[in-house]
C-alpha cells in the first residue's frame, strides 16, 4: 500500500465515522430542518454566511435570523418589505455584522427569488462547465448578488467597507472563502444524509474545500500542503491533493477533517492521551519523533 492508498483508507474511516450523527455540530443541521430546495438553499446562504467566531454564537446568531421567517423563509423574501425587515432584525448582531446587514442580504435575495426559480439558477449564470475549479463561478456569483440594487440601505451602491460585503467572501480578494465554499459543498456534494445534492447542475469535482483554521493545520500536520496562512492558494493546493484521492469528489472529507478541531480531537501539539486514539497518527508531522 502506497502512502496516497493509505491516506485514502485512513480518511475513508473518518468520513464513515463522522457520519450524519455529527450533524448538530454543524450549522448544516439548520438546513436540514426545512423542506423545498428554494427554502434548503435560501437556509443554506444564511447559515453559511454567519459561520464564522464561536460555535455557540454561530448558532444562536442563524437561529436569531432565521426563526422569525417561518417554516417557508422562501416565501418572507418573495414578500419582502424594508420597513418589516428592518424592524425586524433592528437588534441582531453577530461580530462583525448587525441587522442592516442581514435585512440588505434578505433584499438581495428576495431580487433573486423574484427574479429566479431559485438560487441555483441564479449562480448558473456565471457558471462554466468546463471551468477546472467553481472558482470564477464563485467570483461571479458573489459580484452578482452584490451588483443588485441597493437604494433602500445605500444610494450609491454597496461601499467597500459595508457588512453584507463580509458575508459574501469573494476569492477575487484572496481569501480561503471558507463559508462560501462550505456553502456550495451543501447545495451540490450528493445526498449522504449531510450533504444535500439540492444543485443536480453543477459538477462536485470543482469544488474547493471550505478552509477554515482547524482544516488548515490539519491538512498541513499531515501533509496536504506546506502553506502556513489559509487563503485561497492554500484551499486550491489542498483540494489538488485530495482530488488525486477521490477526484470526482475532493471536498468529501471536509466535514471529518474539520470535526477533528471542532471536538478537540486534535489539538495544537502532540499530546499523547490524545494523539495516540487518532486515525491520523501514522500520518501526522506532530507524532513523528514517537513513532
């Protein structure tokens, strides 16, 4: 067995392991809690979006935002109002973002869902099979939905230092676009009762994988890259080396890798207790003097 067969069969076992009973660790599980692709996919844009800081808050800052749109949020948008909406969300923050952020977001999208079937529809207008990665399908989606009109919140456009901005990362600017990325593994990664295969028209082998800080030092531990700062480079690099792994599918081990982190089951250093119970012992950069 060859050391890509062996990484194969040792990642295998942890995306078997982190199956479905993982999912309320995940801002996926909102998603799962509607029916209806357009309402699936609206879900899924919103929790994707908020995904970043503490767990904890991540969580409560999507349920604060989505509860109040009821069993169809599909349905508040295609009736939106400014004022309602406004009104609604006057108190919420999450960091680096407030209400006005998420009430502009939800006036983006309802300009979509009026104009659209749905938002998959939406993002195959800047698609491209034949484009290696989702890469500038992503660029174009993002410089879309943030191209629509946005007088009732700002006359001249969206400025470039405006909240909604940050909950539409873009990989024009270099950023890993984790969320975004995440988001996409959602909609089009097929049905294994986390993954939802809700967008049937976009090709799951050019996906890249949503980097976060916990996926980026694991990748590296065992060495999927040699880059240091996530960024875009560094989620391209990985996704190149799992693609030679599964390449119709490289971003089917995100949710394991990144649930290594997110329980603590790997931490910063090589702890024995703790590193000698991984599937990734044999392959880590932090146990190799005590192999």
């Amino acid at each position: 067995m060859n050391d890509n067969e062996y990484l194969k069969r040792e990642l295998d076992i942890l995306y078997r392991t982190y199956n479905k009973d993982y999912l309320n660790t995940d801002p996926l599980m909102f998603v799962h809690r509607y029916s209806g692709k357009e309402n699936r996919e609206f879900a899924g844009l919103i929790s994707a979006s908020l995904a970043y800081g503490n767990v904890k808050q991540i969580f409560a800052s999507i349920e604060q935002v989505l509860e109040p749109l009821g069993n169809s949020p599909v349905d508040y948008v295609r009736n939106f109002s400014v004022h309602r909406t406004v009104k609604l969300y006057r108190n919420f923050t999450h960091r680096f973002n407030n209400g006005r952020d998420i009430a502009l977001l939800l006036y983006f999208l309802h300009q979509i869902y009026d104009r659209y079937p749905s938002l998959e529809s939406f993002f195959i207008e800047g698609y491209n099979t034949g484009d290696a990665t989702i890469e500038q399908g992503l660029t174009r989606f993002v410089t879309h939905i943030l191209d629509l009109d946005c007088s009732p919140f700002y006359r001249d456009g969206v400025p470039g230092a405006a909240g909604v901005r940050f909950l539409l990362s873009s990989p024009s600017n270099g950023s890993a676009c984790k969320r975004m990325n995440m988001f996409l593994r959602w909609m089009v990664r097929h049905d294994d009762g986390l993954d939802c295969g809700l967008w049937k028209n976009i090709s799951a082998s050019q996906l890249i994988i949503p980097l976060d800080s916990h996926t980026a030092r694991i990748c590296r531990y065992i060495g999927l890259t040699k880059r240091r700062n996530a960024s875009w480079r560094m989620a391209l690099e990985i996704t190149e080396n799992l693609r030679t792994l599964e390449p119709g599918d490289p971003t089917k081990y995100d949710f394991a890798l990144s649930r290594l982190g997110i329980l603590d089951v790997c931490v910063h250093k090589y702890k024995k207790d703790v590193c000698e119970r991984c599937r990734l012992f044999n392959l880590c950069c932090l146990t190799a003097n005590v192999r």
